[in-house]
C-alpha cells in the first residue's frame, strides 16, 4: 500500500493534480486526499486552487459539480460506476413533467441530483441551508417543488411550517437507519449523544439531539462537551471524526449504514485514474451552464 501512496503522490504533482475525498470514502482514501469534506463544499475548494486536474473521490453527481465549478480543469471519477442512487430517482424529463403539472412553482433542488436535473431548478440547496432557502429565499413562493429526497423535505417542511410538491426519492443507505437502531445505541451508551443527517427518516430525526448536515456534524462534535456520540449517517464519517476528535468515542448507529457508491473507490482506482486519465467528467456545456446558475443562486444568498 505504501507503494501504491508514493505512486499517487508522485502522479499528482506531476499531473498538477488535486484529490478530493467525500466524507463517506474508504479511510485510506481519505488519508491520500488533499481535501476532506462534503460534495458542495470540495467543488468549491479545488476550484480556488491552481490545479490542472480534479480526482474527485466520490459519486458521479459530485464530480459533474467539480467540472461544472472548474470547466477549465481537467475533473476524473477514478471509479465510472460510482452512482448516487438517489440522484438517480429522478430525471431531467421528469422533472420537466412535474414542472408542467405545476406551472406556477419554484423548483428547489437537493445538490444531490445530476447536472441534467440542477439546470431544470430554479435554486439549488445543501443539506446545510436547505431551510433557509425556503425560509427566506423562497419566502414569497405560492407553491414549491422540492426533489428529489422526500425525507429532507420532510425535515425542511417541519422547520419551516411550508408544505411541498415533493419526489418521493431517498438515499438507501440513510433509509436503513431505523428508529430501533437508536434506541439500541442509546441504550447501549446512555451518555452518548445522538446526531442524524436529515436524509435519515423522520421518525428518527426525531430522535436525534442534533440533526445536520455532514459538515455541521462535524463541527457539532467538536463542539459538543459530550464525549459519546452515535453517528447517524454512512459510517466512513467516523474515520474524520476519530482523527479530529481522538478523545472522543464515536457509536454508527447502524453497521448497514455504508454506501456501496462510495466504497467503490480504492487506493489502486485513485492511482489507474491519474496514470490513465481516466474517467473524465465533462457534461454538456449548456446543461452545464444552466447548472451552475441554480447553484450561483444560492452561493449569492447573503443574509
């Protein structure tokens, strides 16, 4: 494996390369990154560095985000297959048909979706401000698609008192996640507290002590005085967490909660992609264009 790192290392300086790893990559992957963090906040990071080359260690919708930040660079997703289920669920097609059934609606789009879907939204959102783009961009809004996840919508609309035209699209691995997983672990550890990503299902987000986005996560354990925490989302998290917070301990609430997207991408794909160049990411540039303007809508939001 050592090896195989000084290889890398050696490609990327070479390539003028940069690699991103999402929250939920393997450990190792992690460690080799020149970044850590979730999908939104990397694109932005690699676009302010001076890189030629993207290796983006994540999902497909995430390396379409890089490219569309950073058209001049050169965006690779060292596994081709690495696919976000959820952002799956829906197409462009359908969601112009639901547009067309509701002709007067803003459309609210999770970052979790492909470029194809992002260019038929009017605004993009995050996990993080997904409540304040409602709250207080979309305030005058008579009526709002929200897709594609049904259960950050649910979430959204509990915060916030609004109702929505909603997909019924999830993420597989927050679903597992079932409320009896809680109550197991908190019986298990009764000091520990509880976080939950809001993809997970309502039924326990309400459980949780703190629900948040895997950035906000992150900072809530560092945080938190709690010295216990049950992690409420895919479990390569907790590999960030541990090595940001050694003192503290740190509970998966459930050992199914592991994206097979995301563990796609190993140490020798990361290699095979910067010897090979290979698989680059490039969508349409008009698709791309239209992208980026749902994103930029919400980037330009300044309380």
């Amino acid at each position: 494996m050592e090896n195989i790192i000084q290889k890398i290392q050696k490609l990327k300086r070479k390539r003028q390369a940069v690699i991103l790893a999402h929250n939920y990559q393997r450990p190792e992957v992690q460690d080799i990154a020149d970044f850590v963090g979730d999908s939104l906040g990397l694109s932005i990071q690699a676009a302010s560095t001076d890189a030629k080359v993207i290796v983006f260690c994540g999902v497909h919708f995430m390396a379409e985000t890089a490219k569309i930040f950073s058209p001049e660079k050169t965006v690779l997703l060292p596994d081709p297959d690495a696919g976000c289920p959820m952002a799956d669920m829906i197409t462009g097609e359908q969601l112009r048909e639901l547009k067309a059934r509701h002709p007067g609606a803003k459309v609210l789009c999770y970052v979790n979706t492909s470029a194809e879907v992002k260019a038929e939204c009017d605004l993009c959102c995050t996990s993080a401000n997904a409540v304040t783009m409602v709250r207080e961009v979309l305030k005058g809004a008579k009526e709002i698609i929200f897709a594609p996840d049904q259960y950050l919508a649910a979430y959204v609309a509990e915060q916030t008192g609004r109702s929505f035209i909603t997909w019924h699209g999830f993420c597989p691995t927050h679903a597992k996640i079932l409320p009896e997983d809680v109550e197991r672990e908190k019986a298990l550890h009764p000091n520990a507290v509880f976080i939950a990503h809001p993809e997970c299902r309502p039924a326990v987000t309400h459980l949780a002590d703190k629900v948040a986005s895997t950035e906000g996560m992150c900072r809530y354990v560092q945080e938190t005085p709690a010295t216990e925490i049950i992690v409420g989302t895919e479990v390569g998290i907790i590999h960030r967490m541990k090595k940001e917070n050694p003192e503290k301990v740190f509970y998966p609430v459930s050992e199914l909660a592991v994206c097979p997207n995301m563990k796609r991408t190993t140490l020798e794909k990361v290699l095979w992609s910067l010897e090979d160049n290979v698989h680059e990411v490039n969508p349409p540039a008009e698709i791309a264009r239209r992208a980026y303007a749902s994103i930029e809508r919400m980037l330009n939001y300044r309380p």
